[in-house]
C-alpha cells in the first residue's frame, strides 16, 4: 500500500498514539526534572547520610537497563502490594531511569560555577538555600541545558519501551497495525519519521530557546 | 506486604539465567564491533569533500540517533524479509543494535578527529604523505585516545540496551527471564536477579572505563 | 582547643572592633597564619602589605568565614566570631552562630565576583532582602543610595558583563556596604584591574575613609594609595606582623630588614 494511503487509513490510530507518546514524554520529563535535581543535590551534600542513598539510586538505575526497570516496576511492585496503572508505571520508570543520568548533569553543572560566587554569597550572609536557589542554580542551569537537550532525547526514545507493557503509545499502536496488516515498512518507517520529527523539530529547537532565555538572563546576549 | 523470596527457586533458575548471560555479552560484543567498524565509516564519510554525500550521511545519523533503537529492531526484523532477505531474529538484532550505536560511536569519532590541531593535516601534506597514511598513522592515534573513555561508556550502554533484544526473541538474559518467569508464575526472582546480574557487570564496566580515562588523563600528560 | 583562658566576651573599656588572639592557621601541617594577636580599633583604616604567601589574605578570609582557624579566638565587636558561648564556656561556632555573624563584615574580592544573572541594583538588594528582612521598595531605595555613593546609578539595570572592571568592583563594593556591615574588607580589590581604571576604585575607598565611620581592613599591593588613606600599615611575613606602625613610619622609616628589602623591591617594581 502505497505510504499515502497508508497515511489517510490509519492517521487516527497514529495521531492518537503520538499523543499517548506526547504524554508519557510530558509527565516522564517532569518525574526526571524533580529527581535529578533532588538526587544531584543530594549527592553534593556534605551529610553521608543524605549523599549514600543518592549515590545508591544513581548506580542502580544507571546501572541496570530501562527495559528491567520497566518490567520489575511494572511487574514485581504489585508483588509488594504497589500496583500501578500500566501509563503511570511507564512514565515512572522512564522519569526515574533518565533522572539518575540528570542527576549526574546537575551535579556537574553546581560544580562548574565558580567558587567566587559561592564566597561572595557568604560574604552577604545568603543561608545555604537561599545561596542555591538564588544565585548558584541559575548560574548552573545554563551550563546544563545542552546536555539536558541529549537527555529527553533519550527520554523520548525511551518512552517508546512503554508500549511493552501495552500502553497505547505510537510504538504500540504501530506494532498493531503490523500485526494486522504485515504493512511493516510503512507501519514502523512511519513511526520512526514521527519519532525522529519529535525530537529534531520539537524538542531540540525548544532547548535551544531555553539556552538562549538562559544566556539572555546572564546578560550575554 | 513482601513478597517471600525464594532462595531454593533463584538458586534452581541461577544458571539458565547465567547461560543467557554468555549470549548477552556475546551479542554485545558483537553489536560493538560492527559500530566500531560502521562508525568510522560514517565518521569519515562526513569529512568527504562532496557536500552533498556529508549532508546526507548526517541527516541519517542524525536520524538513527533521534528514534528508539526498539523501533528499528522491529523495523529491521519486519522488513528486511519483505525485501527478502531473512534474517534470524539474532542476525537482524545484532545488525540493528550495531546501526544503532555507530551512529553514536560515529559522533564520537567526528569529534575525536575534529579535536587534532590542524598542524597536523599541514604537516603530513607538507611531507606529502598519502591520505590513508595520514589517516592511519597520524590522525586516527591522535583522535581516538581522547574518545576511548567517551567509547568505553558505549559499551556499557550497549550492554544495558540487549534486553530490547527480547521483543523479537532473541535468547539473551532478558528473553530468558521472562520465559522462565511465565513458566513458573513467578517474575520475582527471575527480574531481581537480572537487575543484579546487570548490576555486577555494568557497574564494574563503567569504573573500569573511568580508571582508564584517568590512566589515558595522566599519560598524555593533561 | 583548651579555651578556658579566653573571655566569653570582651570588656567594655577594651573592646576592639576586631580582635584577634592567638590566631593559627595551618593548611596540613603548613602554618599559614602563625599566633597571631592583632586588634583593630572602631573606625580604623588597616592597610596589610607583605609577599605573596605571607598570609595577608588568609586574615580577611578568615574573618570573613570563609575558611577557619585552627587554633585561636577571633572577636568583632566584643563578640567571639569563631566561637560561641554554649554551657558557659567557648566552644567552636556551629554555621547557624556563624550566619549571625557574618552580616557584621563585608568583603570585596579581587575578582569582584557579581552575580551575573541579576543587574547591579539586583546584586545589592540580594542581601538585604533574603537576609535582613527588608521590604523590595527598602532595600531599592538603599541600593539605589550607595549605587549613587559608588557612581554607578546610571547602570544600576545593567547586567556584570556590560560593565568593565572596575564598574564592576565599584558594585561590588556598593553590595557589600548594602549590608551594613561594622567592618569592610578590601582583599586586592585593584589588582585584577587595568591601571586605567584603578583610579574609580580608589577614589571611592578613599570617600569612604572620609565620610564614613566605618572599620576597613584592607590588602593591597597600592602602596601609595594606602600611605596616603591608611590609620595604620601592618607588613606580614611568614604568617606573622613583621612590623607594623603609621604609614609614615612604616613607609618612610622601616625598621626591619625584611619590611626594608619588601619595599625597596615594590619601589623597584613601579
């Protein structure tokens, strides 16, 4: 079937799941925000007892494969009595395993600001908190967003694993129409075109405005 | 609630999961090599001097990177026998994994390549040695043992992503898990125990990765 | 550290602004700052002069906190800085006594370090609102007032990197005062500036000396400029007060041979 057909048959199952994919990319972006900043802080903190369990989480989940982590969450949890609905057991492990490789971005971006600006935030007596949240996180997110640009690309890829599990997503609904209809090149070529227009025209021009908003707030544009 | 943990039942399913291992690390090795391989190629493909032929090649890395490698395991596995050519779900697996992260590997050798100063090139021109010397000799043993470290956590990486494997039946750890897991209604210790198995090897993997990045550090005396 | 023999507080009728009492500082087993008793009087301008590594800039970073002592009492206003009275004996300050402390003294470093994402008038109304509790519109009119003070209220909307050096340290100086610090420190606020512009920087140290009642601790390789504004020279050697006295005396009549070889070779220099 020839791809144009192909697309006006089934474009309602396709835009539906890249919805679906839309979703899960969203909430698993915010879950991987949240965690690494909080386990990139963590690690950072003088207090054994705050630093060795985010050590800990950063190894495990860096360590293992998304696709282990999704099917224990997904399949072990409800063993411990923790059963999630299959959408949000997707984007938890996404958000979790993409947060441990943002917690090593955000720590590395604390430490490139420059010591000068800690001491002239002790000198004004800024408290500890106020000192990060104020003067010392914005300063380091300029240094991360390039980086955080490689990473949801990561993330978006790694949402596709979701379907696995049987979460309609555009993975999911692709492999569907493969079943059915054996259109294999033009089910999954499609998707991987959508996949790849995702992350080139959406994701990786909307980080570089963020860096630019950054840079502009540091006065260098 | 805890779940009771079966020792007798990990210990009984250990060793298939430990055989499926040897596939695991054996397709990733053999994933790796043809990224080696295939990433130089497009690496070098992209600094030819027809426009043309470099724009296209990084569209298509570009591409390879940007889409989820269990997609082009499936697409690879699907499509090739529509073109006819059959493929084991091995085969197609391994070629897929290898497309994958030479795209990858082929960024890491751009940079690599692009990092040797310029007066490099000027002096092997001025000595008038021929391109593929220039190459081998010269430019390549300068541009790769910055990128061993940047290397090294493909290999770890590609190690972590073998499970994808499992969606077209490939025998590796994961597959194995899942089939000895619904053999017996019990996921527990068989996913536990790949975590853990992962865990032992990727975790020394990525330290050894970084002791050589240090080693490499201080014998080009940076 | 046995602190038995040092007072909880010092007594009103000997109460320096800074006090320091057998100060020493060791990086290892390297002493740095080597038993160190020195006092600054209220309203005193000290200008500390020595080699590099003489320790002249540990002491300002010492009683700004940002490092600590290993042995020793430090007292600003009467009050331990480096210790605190806990069970009716000194023991070493935890970071919250510290915290209270530090809104005393001020200090400008050689690389001015502003915040660079925030305008000058932001990087002096940081202070005062997160830490002293002043409202924005108190804390704008403050900044505004010293900005005036410093010369730089036209470029108070202007970002770090629009200004030069020594713009640049002028705010600097302007933030640190919005605190309203007891004691101000001066760590070689010129030396990163081009000689062109050490002049703007000097000239609004020197209005301060004048107008202001303020306690200032400076280093500097500046020599005329401290001879012509300091109450007092102090030159460091090896982690200890070589020699200390007016800037006349020190400068036009130095004593020891190591203060004499020091300032010939300055003199050498320019």
């Amino acid at each position: 079937m020839p791809i144009w057909d192909f697309l006006r048959t089934y474009s309602p199952a396709l835009a539906a799941g890249t919805l679906t994919t839309c979703i899960e990319f969203l909430m698993a972006t915010a879950i991987a925000v949240v965690v690494a900043v909080a386990m990139g802080l963590a690690k950072l903190s003088g207090r054994w007892l705050i630093r060795v369990p985010a050590i800990v989480y950063i190894e495990i989940f860096r360590g293992t494969s998304l696709l282990v982590q999704l099917y224990w969450i997904f399949f072990v949890l409800p063993l411990f009595g923790i059963t999630l609905p299959k959408s949000i057991a997707g984007f938890l492990s996404v958000g979790l395993n993409c947060g441990a490789y943002g917690a090593e971005l955000v720590r590395g971006a604390i430490e490139a600001v420059p010591r000068g600006q800690w001491e002239a935030a002790t000198a004004i007596s800024l408290s500890p908190g106020v000192r990060m949240r104020r003067i010392i996180l914005p300063q380091a997110l300029s240094v991360m967003l390039p980086p955080w640009g490689n990473l949801l690309v990561e993330l978006l890829k790694g949402t596709a694993l979701v379907a696995l599990i049987s979460v309609s997503d555009l993975m999911f609904e692709v492999k569907q129409i493969n079943a059915m209809t054996y259109l294999s090149a033009q089910a999954f070529g499609t998707a991987l075109v959508i996949y790849y227009l995702l992350a080139r025209f959406l994701i990786t021009p909307f980080m570089r405005w963020l860096e630019h908003v950054a840079s502009r707030r540091l006065g260098k544009v | 609630m805890t779940p009771d943990w079966r020792w007798d039942f990990a210990l009984e399913i250990l060793p298939r999961l430990l055989r499926a291992t040897g596939n695991t690390l054996t397709a990733a090795a053999a994933g790796y090599a043809i990224a080696l391989i295939l990433g130089l190629v497009l690496a070098l493909a992209q600094r030819t001097k027809w426009h043309s032929i470099t724009l296209v090649v990084r569209e298509c890395v570009e591409f390879i990177r940007s889409t989820p490698l269990v997609l082009q395991v499936f697409f690879v596995f699907y499509v090739a026998p529509q073109f006819g050519i059959n493929l084991s779900p091995w085969t197609s697996g391994l070629a897929a994994i290898g497309l994958h992260y030479s795209a990858y590997l082929s960024e890491v050798y751009r940079s690599g390549i692009d990092a040797v100063p310029r007066g490099q090139w000027e002096a092997c021109r001025a000595l008038n040695l021929p391109l593929r010397r220039t190459y081998l000799r010269i430019i390549l043993p300068q541009a790769l043992i910055p990128a061993v470290p940047g290397m090294g956590n493909y290999l770890v990486g590609i190690f972590k992503d073998t499970p994808i494997l499992s969606v077209i039946g490939v025998a590796e750890l994961m597959q194995m898990a899942n089939t000895v897991g619904s053999e017996n209604y019990r996921f527990l210790e068989p996913f536990t125990l790949v975590g853990i198995i992962f865990l032992f090897i990727s975790l020394p993997a990525a330290g050894l990765v970084k002791l050589l990045e240090r080693r490499l550090r201080l014998a080009m005396g940076l | 550290m046995d602190t038995s023999e040092y007072p909880l507080e010092l007594p009103a009728d000997d109460r320096p602004m800074v006090r320091f009492l057998n100060v020493n500082k060791n990086y290892g087993s390297f002493p740095v700052i080597h038993q160190l008793n020195f006092d600054v009087a209220e309203g005193e301008m000290v200008t500390i002069i020595g080699p590099s590594g003489s320790g002249k800039t540990t002491v300002l970073r010492i009683l700004m906190t940002l490092e600590s002592i290993s042995s020793g009492v430090i007292y600003v206003d009467g009050k331990p800085l480096t210790h605190m009275v806990k069970g009716g004996i000194l023991v070493p300050a935890d970071e919250h006594h510290l915290r209270k402390m530090r809104s005393s003294i001020g200090m400008c470093f050689q690389h001015f370090n502003l915040f660079p994402h925030m305008t000058a008038l932001q990087n002096c109304m940081e202070g005062p609102v997160q830490v002293l509790g002043l409202t924005k519109k108190e804390a704008r009119e403050r900044s505004e007032e010293l900005l005036t003070l410093v010369g730089m209220i036209d470029k108070k909307d202007q970002h770090p990197s629009r200004l030069s050096g020594g713009q640049q340290q002028r705010v600097a100086i302007a933030r640190a005062l919005a605190m309203r610090p007891k004691v101000m420190l001066f760590d070689e606020v010129t030396s990163a500036l081009d000689p062109e512009v050490i002049g703007e920087v000097t000239n609004v140290i020197r209005k301060l000396v004048a107008e202001h009642n303020l306690t200032m601790l400076m280093v500097t390789h500046q020599m005329g400029f401290a001879r012509d504004i300091s109450d007092r020279v102090c030159f460091f050697y090896g982690g200890k007060i070589e020699e200390e006295g007016s800037p006349q005396d020190l400068f036009g009549n130095a004593q020891r041979e190591r203060t004499k070889q020091f300032l010939s070779a300055v003199k050498e220099a320019r």
